[in-house]
C-alpha cells in the first residue's frame, strides 16, 4: 500500500479496526437539505449503500450530531466545546459524551486545503502523508436542491468512520464561520 507523500503507515484504526479497509475507500457524504435538525448527513459507498448516518440533535445549543453505522447503532457523538472561540469539536465513541484523551500535546492528524472551495486533504500528524482528500461534488441537482454532497477518497487502512465525522465537523465549522 503506497501513500502519497510518505511511507506507507500500519493500519490507523480510530473508531475501529472493522472501519479500515486494506483498499481505497470512496465514500460520498451528503448533507441532507430538508432536516428539521439541520445536520444530519448521509454517507453512501461506491455502490450508493448508505454505510453511515450522521443525525443532528433537533434542539442543541451545542450542535450535537451522532454518526451511525448501517444498523442505526452509534459509533461516535460529536459537539461544539462549550465556550470555544475558534469553533473547537468534541468527538466520543458511541453516544457518550465522556472524555479520555484530554491531552492534547501534538496533533494526529491536520487537515490542509480551503473549505470555501471545498477541497481539502488530510494527512497524517505533522507529516506529509496523506491519508484522505475531500472534493465538492457539484451538480444541477445539488444546486437547485440546496444541499452540499462531498467526494471523500479515504486511503487504504485509514478508518473511513473517523474521517467522515471530520467531513461533518468541517461543514459545521464552515457554517457557524458563515453566521459569525
């Protein structure tokens, strides 16, 4: 498995192991229009299978959004961090909302790229392999629809969970930017 940019890294399993796939991942996320919540998201593989779900709370002040496997069962939550500046997220296994890593002292992993144009890769801590890249899908349907659908290429033994739940934190962030 070569990476672009780098040695090739043992698997990178962050929500799980089942979620790294030894080939290239092709995912498309889609925002969905029409939400009484205003984030929730459908993630479909190459084939058009929904593989994951991401379901935003109705009435959260922190903007609360769940990723859900196929099943409906929870994988991670995610939140806005109270009283952050600079649009800071908080991402939990299942549904809890406990911290265990609080550290925070070097970064895994560091997204490059503009939002605004909706493009953008992600690579390893502060390294220049790349393990993910993110392009906007633009269509008539999309435009006319209002909604945002996203091209993600998550790279061999990379969880494809934990980069789509940066997919939806980007598109919160660039929102709330956008309401600021």
């Amino acid at each position: 498995m070569a990476m672009a940019g780098g040695a090739p890294p043992a698997p990178l399993p962050v929500v799980g192991h089942q979620f790294c796939a030894p080939y290239v991942v092709p995912l498309t996320v889609t925002k969905k229009a029409l939400s009484l919540s205003d984030g929730d998201f459908a993630i479909t593989d190459a084939n058009g299978a929904v593989v994951l779900k991401v379901k935003g709370a109705i009435f959260s002040i922190r903007s609360r959004r769940t990723i859900l496997d196929g099943a409906g069962m929870p994988l991670l939550t995610m939140q806005e961090k109270v009283f952050s500046m600079h649009h800071r997220w908080e991402v939990f296994r299942g549904d809890s909302t406990n911290s265990g890593n609080t550290a925070q002292q070097v970064c895994d992993f560091k997204i490059k790229g503009s939002y605004f144009d909706r493009s953008c890769v992600f690579y390893l801590g502060d390294s220049n392999t790349m393990v993910a890249q993110m392009s906007r899908k633009l269509t008539v349907s999309n435009v006319l629809l209002g909604r945002d659908t996203f091209s993600v290429t998550v790279f061999p033994h990379v969880d494809y969970v934990f980069i789509a739940s940066l997919v939806v934190i980007l598109d919160e962030v660039h929102r709330d930017k956008r309401e600021d």
